[in-house]
C-alpha cells in the first residue's frame, strides 16, 4: 500500500520534511517513490510547498495519509480540492447562552 507521509531531512534540532508518497512497509527516511512537497515547521510561520495535483493522484488512486500529513493537506486546502469543494465552508458563529428567546 502506498502511504503519504513525512520524511526528515534536516540537522539535528532543526526538523526539516519532505512529504512522500512511499511504500507503507519501507523505513521512514528510506526509500521513497515521489517527493510531493516539503515542510518546515520551525520557520515562523510554517513553511509548506505542495504539489497538490500530484498529492490529488496518489490519494485518487489508494494512497492513505498520515494524520500529520492529512493536517498540512487540510491546513493548506489541498483536501477540499480533491473532494470537489471549490470554496469554504465557514463554520456558524457560536451563540452566547441566553441570547436566544427560550419558549
């Protein structure tokens, strides 16, 4: 099974990933079949370079995320992409208790 997942690069205390969609059963910094992007989260803000129609194809063929990849995926809009929404929902403002007229 392919799995998108996150691969270290970086020095020591200084994390750097590149997100990869590789064989679930190889190592997490070894062999990988196609780099799909990269990620710093040590850079204030995060850093994050996608390519997301390349991350579309992997996901529309069988590939399963990482939660920490779906999180990046859904962070940087690449999973509204792939399941067709073109804008987002934004969620309803919650409503301060009292505020209502109870019946």
């Amino acid at each position: 099974m392919v799995r998108i997942r996150l691969a270290r690069v970086g020095k020591k205390k200084k994390p750097f990933y590149r997100i990869v969609a590789a064989d679930s059963r190889s190592p997490r910094d070894g062999k990988f079949i196609e780099i799909l992007g990269s990620y710093s989260p040590i850079s204030e803000p995060e850093v994050t370079s996608l390519k997301p129609e390349r991350i579309i194809y992997w996901l529309e063929h069988g590939a399963q995320m990482t939660e920490r990849v779906r999180a990046i995926l859904k962070k940087e809009g690449v999973l509204r992409q792939w399941k067709g929404e073109e804008a987002p929902v934004e969620p309803e403002e919650p409503r301060e208790p009292g505020s209502a007229s109870e019946g």
